[in-house]
C-alpha cells in the first residue's frame, strides 16, 4: 500500500472539488438537503424519540434517529469553533473522498497486480452523474452506504472465499454499519440487497460446496444479529413506527400502485441504453431548467463521449485471461445487468420483474424511487469493470512510454493524470458546482448556494435561549404548494425553525397532518381578517404564545406566493392584543399580550364536547378554548361516554356540498376484454361471486351492485360497438335487471349505513351514468324488440330507485338554500346560534334569514345577538340524523341590477330581462364585478341555456376585467350541447379584486361571412342559436350554526400551578389537588405513547379511554376521580429508543473490549 | 484483385455451406418466428402484455440453442459492443424508440454470455483461491 502513496494523493485531491463549489459565503441550504442551520442544537434535537421542531410536535422514529451519525460530525466540528462554512467543506470533502478511498482498498486487496485498476476504478466511483444529482443536497445518508459498499464486498467475499476468519469479517461489516448506515434510511439498502443477493448466489453456484454454503448462512445470521444489535437505537423505534404506521402511510401514498405510478414517472427516461451510458438521472429529463442535463443530451460530442462507459465496461470480457479475473468480472457484470433492471424499473422491457415485486413482495414499495434506491449498486460493478479495460490500455501506453526511456514517474502517471483530468472535465458541472444551481426557469431560478443574512443565525440563537415550551406561529402562511422560500434564495419544504431551533413553531407546512393544516389556515385568515376573538381562541388551542412575521419571505412568486406579510405585521401593530418583543432584520417577534401563563399544561373540571368541525365554535362566547375538548369526530367510539361526562355539548352541523366542491363522477365507459360467453368469463363471475360474499355490511352491497351493473352495461355496450359476442346480448341484460331490481329491494329497506346522505349521493351519480349509457343503447339498431324490453324494465327499476334515494339525499343544489346535516349524539333541548361573520355578508340585515327542520318542518328565525352570535331560539332534538335548511338572507346576486356590456356591439343578442337570445356569430357580452373579495372567497356562477342547433354554440368563461381573451379561445369555453333547458354553474376563487362574466355566440372564423355571403339573422327570431337566462353569481358561505347545551353548570378553573419541561419528552407537573373530576390537557400532538403517572407511579395506559385527542391535535386526560399534586407527563417510546441505546453501546464496548483484548494476548 | 475475388468467394461458400448444412433448422425458425407473429392476433394471446419481449424471446433462446455449436459465445459480446457503437449515431439522430430496443439487445446479449460463461467454466473458476 505505500507504493501506493501517489494514488491516495491524487484521490484526495480530486476528493477537494467541494472547496470550489461555494463563492463566498455562501454555502449549501434548502431543498432536501436536511442541512442544519444551527448544527448542535439540531444533533441534540435527534437525540430523543419526541420532537417539537415540527408543529405541535412529532415522533421521529421514521427515518430520523439512525442519522446519530451523520449530524454528530456536523455538531462536533461546530463545538470545535469552526464556521458553519468551514465545517461544510471539511465534511463535502470527507463524504467525497471516502468512498475513493474505499473503492481503492476493495480493487487493490482484491487485484494488487494491477498497477492502474485500483486508481481508476475509485474516481469513476467518486465522481459520475448518479453520485452528481446526490451531491446537489448533499445527500449524506446516500454517501454513507455508498461509501462502505466496496468495503462490505471485500469482508463479504474474503470470508466466504476462506481468506479472512468469520469473526474478522462480521466485526468489520457491522462496525461499518454502525458508523454508515445510510442515516437509518431502509430504502437505501435497496442496491445493498441485489449486491448480496447476486453475490452469494454467484459463489454458491461457483463452489455447489457444503461448506461454502454453511459459510454464506452463517455470515449472514453474524452480520444481521450485529447489525440489528450495533443499531438497535434506531431500529426498535423504527420497528416500532413499521408496526403501527407503514400500512397507514403506504395508503396516504397510493398503496403498491401509487407506487409504482411514481416509479413510472421517475423511470420515464431510465432506458437501459441511456443507464449504461451513465446518464439516465430522472431529474435530467422531468426538469427542462437542469442546470447541466440539456448539454449532455444534446451535445453530439458528449454524446459520443458517454458511449465510452459501455464500450469500456464490457470490452473487459474480452480482456480477461485470468481465472480470477474472469470470477470477478463476471460477478460484477451480473451485479451491473441486475441492479439494471431495478435501476430502469417500470420503463424497461423487463419492468415487469419491478412491477411483480412491487404489487407482490411485502414492503418492496419503500424502493419506489427506483433508480435512487439501486443505483449505486450499479456504479459500484460499473467502476470496476470499466477501470478493468482501462487499466490494460494504461499499462500498454506506460510500457510504451518505458520504451522509449520516459521519466519514471511520467511513464506511470501521465496517462492517469490526464484520465482523470479528462474524466472531471467530462463532468464539469463538478468544478464550478454548476450542478447546486438547479434550476434556470425564468421567475422559479432556484438554488442552494445560499448566503444567509446575519439576522437569520442571530435569530437561531436567541430562540434558542427562550423557554423550551414557548410556542410561535410562523407567518405568512404557506400556499398550496408548501414550499418556503425567501428572498435570500432559500427554498424548501423544510422551515428554517425546524433546521435551526429546538423550540416549536406553528406553520402550514407539508410536514404536519392535513387537519392540523387546515385549521392553522382558519387561523391565519382569522388574523387577517381582524377577527381577533377568533384568532386568540385558535392560539389557545394550540397554545401558541407568539408570531413571527418573515417580510423577507418570497411572497410575491407565482408559484409559492402569498400574503404580504406586511399585511400581517399591519395587523400585528395596529392591534393591542399583540405586542413586538424583538426585530431581527426583516424578521418580527410579536407576543400574544393577554396570555400571561404558558398554556402548554393546563388542568380544568370543565369538559367540553364538540361534535363538528373546530373552526365552528372559535370565538363562541359560552366556549372557553382553554378548557378540554373531547371531539367526536377524532374518537367516535367513545361518543356516548363523553357525551354523559362533557359540562357542555356543542354540536355543528355539517353544511353538506356548500362549496359546491362534489362534482359528479363520470363513469369511465372502457372496452372489456373479456366478455360474456368467453371461455374465460367463469373467472369474471368468480371474482365478482367472491366480492359479493365479502361484501357483508349494507355500504359494500350496495357498491357490488353498482359495481357489477356498471360493468353488464359496459359489457353490452362493447358487445354492440364491436358486434362481438352479440348472442349474449340478451342474457347480460336479464343480469343487468336483476341487478338492479337487487339494489332496489336492498335499499327499499333499513339503510344501516353511517352517511346515508353520502351513500344516496353516490347511488344517485352513478345510475344517472347509467342511464345516459341506457339511453344511447336504446336506440342502437342491433338490439331486438326483447332487448329492449329488457332495457326498458330496468329503467323503470332505475326510477323507482331514484325515488327512494331522493327521499335520503340532502346537499345543497343551490346556494340560496344551505343544507346542514347533524348525527346527534345525544337527545335533549339545544340552543341555536349562528355566527355572523360566517354568513356572506356579515355587515347586511340578517333577520329574514330562516332555519327549516326537515323533520317537522318547523322554522326559526333570528331572536337576538350576543357577540356577533344571532339567537335562532332552542329545538329539542330526538332523531339521529337530523336535518336542516338555512336561508341566508345576507346573500345576494350581485349581477341581479346590472347591466350587461357589449364589446362587440348589441347586434344579433336580444335582452329580455335575465334572458338573452343570441343569433350572430362570435357576438359576446359580459358582466363585469368590481371590489370583489380575493382572500380565500369563493363565488358561484350559475345559469339556465339551451341552443337550437345539433352543435355546441354557446361560449362560457370567466376572466378579470382588464384580461386580453382573443377571440379564438371562445371554441375553448363551448358548452355542451343541449335542447332542454340545462343548468349549468362554475365555482370561481378571483385572484384579483375583479371579474368578467363573458358569454358568447359561437365562434366564426374570419372568412365565414365571405363564402357564405349571409349576414347575421338580426331581429329573426327563428334564427335564434342560444338561449341563456337567470344568470347569477354568488358569494359561496357555510354560515357556522351551533347547537349548544349546557349539561353541568362548572367553572373554569386551571389547576395546573406550575409545570417544567427538563427534556422533549418530560413535563413534570405541579398540581392543586382536587376530588373532583378533572381533565389534563397537554398541548402536543396527540399520541397513544404520551402517558400519564401520578404521583404514586399510577399510569393510564396507552389503550384507556380516558386518555383522548382533545381538539383534534393535543392530549387530554379525563380523571374522574381527581388528581393528587404531582403528575408526569412522559412519551413511552423515548423507552425503546433507551432500550436501543443502551443495547447499542453495550456491543460496542464488548467488540471495542474484545478487540483490545485479544491484542493485549497475543502481545 | 484474385486475393480479394479468393476471399470474396470463401466468404461466400462459407455462408452458403451454413445455409446448405442447416437449411431445417433455419426453416423451422422461421415458421415458428411467423406461428409466433400469428399467434399474437389469436383472442386470449392477444391479452398478453408486451408481446413482442415473449415473441423475440422465445425465437432467440430456440435459436441459440439450435445454433449453439455454430456461434461462438465469444460474439454475443461482440455483437453487444457493435451495437453500443451503432447506437452512437441514432442517439445523435434522436431515436429513443430504436435506442431504446438496441440497449435491451446489448443486455441480453451480455446476459446471455455471462450465463454461458459462467456455466461453461465453473469448473476452472474456483481454481483461483
């Protein structure tokens, strides 16, 4: 190895390219790149299972525990005094070098005869595009087993080949995955599994001995059982999260197929001749603005360039000699075609290989991103073999160079210095660092070299001296997209708060749950809109203590844009509740003033019961957001349990389709492939027999039923288009009818069914589907007299259902009459208010407005007004499923006295009050609205037309006001063609504060007039086109209506008298005691793991009802028999991850020891 | 101008006694290359997903097997690293649809030899240790 001194340097030399990649003082943030802001405390924050840098708190079992590792070095370098800067390119230029330097030792204990291999076969591994699109995030968890691959083959392959003792081999292998374990990350094994896999296999078959075979079963369980003890901090917390959320979490991700729809998008370009070109990187194709792709797709010489990989990669077969030579080259050429095919996935001839695995093989979904998670196994063989035929072709030109009497040192090292000085600048992205800059799309430039304003570290630092239990919401709030980005070039899904701070911090990020989300966005609207009753309400809640307002966010981009935050810090300034305790450049604290006591832990005898969404009751003044809240909706089993205990019960009926969000479903009409009277169709009849006897509960019968019609009737109407099959024709419409007079005896019935209004909803769409498809096939001239009859009975059948569904469905079809749905959990007298600023115009007179029982048909109308809450009066209520019509009389048609315009003149369009007739082609008017809402509001835009010709005639859009539309977009906006009065509606969100409502009479194109020679039927009524009428927009509202009834007349009271958090996963809690029933409400996302002891170590198990989800996101326990005066909070899983711990370090001393022993002896 | 008619002419009878030796196996190929292509319109294999892998597949295997004396494994690599040179130009052109078949050739024929060489010389691979 000594004589090897020259290779080391030159590896470590081209293992310093990261210290040209930062101009500066810039350095690498944003994206996925996970890389701290604040090093040591981010560590320290890992060192627990509970963590608060994200909302309200999470578990960080997944994923986030074995990266010890990888953020240990970071904070070690930060405690020594290095710079952030600093300590980045020291470790870019370990991760860089390493895995050289591990490729180097693997090829030259394996071929130390080979003068060139070794160093080749190092700098292919540390520098291609695979490893190139990793270091745009510098994705460390990759680098670490990328790294070690090469060392776990040689300690692998050296013990099976009898080279090495077992002992030797697993302590290195598992030391090595204690140290670089790709960050915990399983995915990444991905090509690690295919390695050995191939590995194995290959020598086993070589040798067909016993003993091989022992060897290969023994390294095996020896690297699993130190593997799993070395890393048994993360892996039983991560066993842990598999057992409870992995099924939960595939589902949120698309299941087996969501997956493979993924891997289909990501594999798009990934064909085996691009892969074995070294290219293939999905984001080189799926991003048009990649800061280096187009060159290399483009560039004919590149192009030529990139052939050389193949071409040298496997020209080595035809080189090898050697017996040894050719085990290993074969060995790896087998790893390179076989990690080939799970690197291109979906997209290659063999996809299906992928595909089976995917939908077969328990938890192979987790390698969804396919060519990411095998890669590297690839690179791995592909370095080798191509460094096999470079190093004959180095080793004839240095004998050449010998010949004729060249230095020494130049007749060995010109012809790899001038490769490797070729080969970087064929990846020359790598030398300016090209590569971080990865994205050029005009208005969307994106990088991360990133230079990060002083203010921005400072705030870190005094955040980081503030109370641990203090909590901030962070504005502005985030778009859809959930990207953060600032003017200072950060992007990211990931909050700064979270890579810098240890505190917690409330924003509308994608790393929190969906319904925490939409109640932050409530909240954030709520502080917009001045309702600060509403806001603090929220805050209470969450407990959220303060705010921070980012000016410098990126609030004004098309993608990720949003409010101005100064539109917050206006309403922050200009009101007293809030108060600015510190400014850091263009970032503000403000402190929520009336909250003087941190509302973390709290403890109160009044329960509270709500059943409805949370955003209902905020601000209510009878409700105290303080004080427990059991929701119904988070934990339905335990309804009437709570519903007996609750001090007060509110219930907020459901205001169903108010946003006109439920469209209809279409059917897709497809073509079969196997149709009745197939030899193959028993299997259809079987698959469907099989459903219909899984399918035991009332919602599922109903959907067989549905299921199977849809399908007689797509069968039949295939059978007609392709005249196959058409003797069955008959005998699938008998199946058809007694289908559906099935469904209609099943729901004649008791519908046992939770949401029976969702269920007629659905039944409902889906006949009407049917019946178009019925109605095109009645007049097929294929079918006979009896087909039709058939056709025509289960028409008949279809209406009576249509009927019975009518009678259950309940959702609003227009936006004057709302209607609201309540599943009363307890009978009993209920007072009704509703609030007003929910209703459309909370300034206009309410009092005509009117709440309709279905049931009895009785209405109420406003009393009074308490607090911006009207008095509707009190209702006893009885039945479950009660339901009701609320007629907001604030609403009105904003267009109801305009007067339309005419851009192109009046000619050829009659106005007859709210009705138009148009009869001239490419003749237009609109309505135009000013002073519109823009923050959130949603408007309904609705109609009644009919055309008089057999085309579509009638153009419908809507645009802004001062919006250029050209005239040949009207063929875009056509409407479908109908006879019959149609009633058509569009819900539209204005992104400005104006509208233009346009209607237009078909499109002509520019020559029409002249070859024709026809002027437009003015004043001819029998030339009228279209007809449009009763034309109206709204203002969309779900006024908040609240049921409320007090069951127990208690005062709010906190018996929390001081609480401290000495750790993430700890509240010590002082108490006054109490006999009396008490509710403890710790602000942190709810989790079975919280647990709570008092002080004689009593605990309520993880499974207790009483232990719920108060609010819908923090813990609360019901005591019912008191509390003493102290009490722990603590999260049980933090004891498996000590367990782990402590099982860790134990085999680590014991090897550490056993190493230093067995030395110690033989010395 | 008579070294290059010689080889010219050996070139050719070599071809040409190919042909003569093998005339049933290089017919049979063919009816079954067109059974199979016949087969791909008939219901029921019609269903089958990227047929044209089975059709190729199962005409290639029968052919190495039946001319598995006359081709040398050697050329599979060959042919394999040909095809990576043919390939430069239609990448140049744009052709991802071709590209694309050409690049699962060459792995197939790679597999193919690796398979074969390893099967072949098992025997003297272990020697090494």
């Amino acid at each position: 190895m000594k004589k090897r001194l020259i290779d080391i340097l030159l590896i470590s030399l081209l293992g310093c390219l990261p210290l040209l990649w930062f101009p500066g003082q810039t350095i690498l943030l944003g994206h996925d790149a996970g890389i701290p802001f604040d090093p040591i405390t981010h560590f320290l924050d890992r060192l627990t299972v509970w963590t608060q840098r994200f909302g309200t708190g999470s578990d960080q079992s997944f994923a986030l525990l074995g990266a010890t590792f990888i953020h240990g070095p970071e904070a070690l370098l930060m405690w020594l005094g290095f710079s952030i800067k600093v300590q980045q390119l020291l470790l870019f230029v370990f991760w860089f070098v390493l895995p050289g330097l591990c490729m180097y030792y693997f090829t030259y204990k394996t071929w130390p005869e080979k003068r060139y291999l070794p160093l080749v076969a190092s700098v292919i591994y540390m520098l291609n595009f695979y490893l190139l699109q990793a270091w745009f995030v510098a994705e460390r968890t990759k680098f670490s087993i990328y790294a070690i691959v090469p060392l776990l083959v040689y300690f692998a392959s050296a013990y099976l080949l009898n080279k090495i003792s077992w002992k030797k081999s697993i302590i290195v292998t598992g030391l090595l995955f204690l140290f670089f374990n790709g960050g915990g990350s399983l995915p990444l094994y991905g090509g690690l599994f295919i390695i050995f896999f191939i590995m194995f296999a290959y020598i086993n078959y070589i040798f067909r001995s016993k003993e091989v075979l022992k060897r290969t079963f023994i390294y095996s369980a020896g690297v699993i059982v130190l593997y799993f003890l070395l890393n048994a901090y993360w892996i039983l917390p991560y066993i842990n999260y598999l057992f409870n959320s992995f099924t939960k979490d595939l589902a949120a991700a698309g299941g087996p197929e969501g997956a493979l729809t993924w891997a289909r998008y990501l594999s798009s370009s990934s064909s085996f001749m691009n892969l074995f070109r070294g290219e293939g990187v999905p984001d080189w194709y799926l991003n048009a603005y990649h800061p280096y792709s187009q060159t290399y797709i483009n560039n004919n010489f590149l192009i030529l360039f990139s052939f050389a990989f193949p071409l040298l990669a496997f020209a080595s077969l035809l080189f090898a000699k050697e017996r040894k030579d050719r085990f290993y080259l074969y060995l790896f050429v087998l790893i390179t075609l076989v990690s080939l095919i799970f690197m291109s996935g979906p997209k290659s001839q063999l996809g299906f290989i992928y595909e089976f695995m995917v939908q077969h093989v328990p938890g192979f979904a987790i390698f969804r991103s396919n060519y990411y998670k095998f890669g590297y196994a690839f690179w791995f063989s592909y370095s080798i073999l191509i460094a096999f035929t470079l190093n004959i072709l180095f080793s004839y030109a240095s004998a050449w160079l010998t010949k004729r009497k060249a230095h020494a040192f130049i007749s060995i090292y010109l012809i790899p210095i001038l490769f490797i000085a070729g080969y970087v600048l064929y990846h020359y992205p790598v030398l300016t660092g090209k590569f971080l800059d990865y994205s050029s799309e005009p208005g969307k430039e994106l990088t991360n070299r990133i230079t990060v304003p002083q203010y921005v570290f400072d705030y870190g630092k005094w955040m980081n001296q503030q109370d641990s239990s203090k909590r901030y919401l962070v504005a502005p709030e985030l778009n859809d997209s959930g990207f953060i980005a600032y003017d200072w070039k950060y992007w990211s899904s990931a909050p700064v708060s979270s890579l810098q701070t240890k505190n917690s911090f409330v924003q509308n990020t994608y790393l929190i749950p969906q319904s925490d989300r939409v109640l932050l966005k409530q909240m954030y609207n709520a502080l917009l809109n001045e309702d600060i009753a509403t806001f603090t309400d929220f805050a209470k809640v969450f407990a959220i203590d303060g705010i921070v307002v980012q000016e410098d966010f990126a609030w004004q981009n098309p993608s990720w844009g949003t409010t101005d935050p100064k539109k917050y810090t206006a309403v922050l300034d200009s009101n007293p509740n809030f108060k600015l305790v510190k400014t850091f450049g263009k970032w503000k604290v403000y402190n929520i003033v009336n909250i003087d006591k941190s509302l973390r832990v709290t403890a109160s005898p009044k329960l509270n019961f709500l059943q409805g969404e949370l955003v209902n009751v905020m601000s209510f003044p009878d409700f105290d957001p303080t004080s427990p809240l059991f929701m119904a909706d988070k934990n339905p089993e335990n309804t009437n349990y709570f519903a007996q205990e609750a001090a007060n019960i509110y219930l907020t009926p459901k205001c169903i389709n108010c946003d006109f969000s439920q469209s209809t479903p279409l059917t897709q009409v497809y073509n079969p492939t196997i149709l009745p009277g197939s030899i193959l169709y028993p299997l259809v009849q079987r698959r469907e027999d099989k459903i219909k006897s899984q399918s035991i509960n009332f919602e599922s019968q109903v959907n067989y039923y549905l299921t199977v019609t849809d399908r007689r009737l797509t069968e039949t109407n295939w059978m007609i288009n392709s005249k196959q099959k058409v003797d069955y024709i008959q005998q699938t419409f008998d199946k058809y009818k007694e289908n559906i007079q099935s469904l209609r005896a099943l729901i004649s019935g008791k519908w046992d069914v939770a949401d029976e209004t969702q269920l007629a909803a659905t039944i409902d769409d889906r006949l009407s589907e049917q019946v178009k498809l019925i109605n095109v096939l009645y007049g097929h001239d294929l079918l006979n007299a009896d087909q039709r009859l058939s056709l025509a009975f289960a028409y008949d059948e279809i209406k009576s259902i249509q009927e019975i569904v009518e009678k259950k469905e309940w959702r609003t079809q227009d936006s004057t009459q709302k209607k609201y749905l309540l599943d009363l959990p307890k009978s009993g007298t209920y007072n009704i208010y509703v609030k007003r600023n929910s209703l459309t115009d909370s300034k206009a007179d309410y009092t005509g407005s009117t709440l309709t029982f279905a049931d009895d048909n009785t209405t109420l109308q406003p009393i009074s007004e308490n607090e911006e809450w009207i008095f509707f009066g009190e209702k006893n209520l009885s039945n479950k499923h009660t339901r009701m019509t609320f007629s907001d009389k604030t609403q009105k048609n904003l267009v109801e006295n305009m007067l339309p315009k005419y851009p192109d003149s009046s000619e050829g369009i009659r106005q007859n009050g709210n009705s138009f007739s148009l009869n001239a082609g490419s003749k237009c008017f609109n309505y135009s609205l000013d002073n519109i809402k823009n923050n959130g509001k949603t408007y309904i835009v609705s109609f009644d037309y009919r055309n008089f010709t057999e085309e579509k005639d009638l153009s419908f859009y809507v645009s802004n006001k001062e919006e250029v539309v050209p005239k040949l977009k009207i063929k875009e906006s056509l409407l479908d063609n109908t006879r019959l009065w149609k009633h058509h509606y569009q819900v539209v969100s204005p992104l400005q504060q104006d509208l233009r409502i346009n209607f237009c009479n078909n499109f002509d194109p520019l020559n029409y007039q002249k070859i024709n020679g026809q002027l437009d039927l003015d004043n001819n009524t029998s030339g009228t086109v279209n007809e449009v009428a009763n034309i109206a927009v709204y203002e969309l509202a779900s006024p908040y209506i609240i049921f409320h009834q007090k069951q127990k007349d208690i005062q709010n009271e906190n018996f929390v008298t001081s609480f401290e958090r000495p750790n993430a996963v700890t509240y010590n809690v002082k108490m006054k005691a109490t006999q009396q029933p008490v509710t403890v409400v710790m602000r942190e996302t709810y989790a079975k793991a919280w647990q709570l002891c008092d002080e004689n170590k009593k605990c309520i198990s993880e499974n207790d009802k009483n232990h719920f989800n108060s609010a819908g996101l923090t813990n609360g326990w019901y005591l019912k028999e008191g509390i003493g005066s102290n009490l722990t909070l603590s999260y049980t899983a933090e004891n498996t991850y000590k367990t782990g711990l402590v099982i860790t370090i134990t085999t680590f001393l014991i090897i550490v020891g056993g190493i230093i022993w067995t030395k110690l002896r033989r010395r | 101008m008579d070294k290059v008619k010689k080889k010219i002419i050996l070139q050719f009878g070599r071809a040409s006694t190919f042909f003569k030796n093998n005339l049933p196996q290089i017919v049979f190929l063919v009816f079954l290359f067109q059974f199979v292509l016949y087969l791909q319109t008939q219901p029921y294999f019609n269903l089958l997903g990227k047929y044209s892998i089975i059709l190729y597949g199962i005409v290639g295997l029968i052919t190495l097997f039946i001319f598995r004396k006359n081709i040398h494994t050697k050329y599979f690599i060959i042919i394999s690293l040909a095809i990576f040179v043919i390939a430069i130009p239609i990448t140049i052109i744009g052709s991802d649809t071709l590209n694309d078949i050409l690049g699962f050739i060459a792995f197939v024929l790679i597999a193919m030899y690796v398979l074969r060489k390893v099967y072949t010389e098992r025997k003297y691979l272990k020697d090494f240790i």
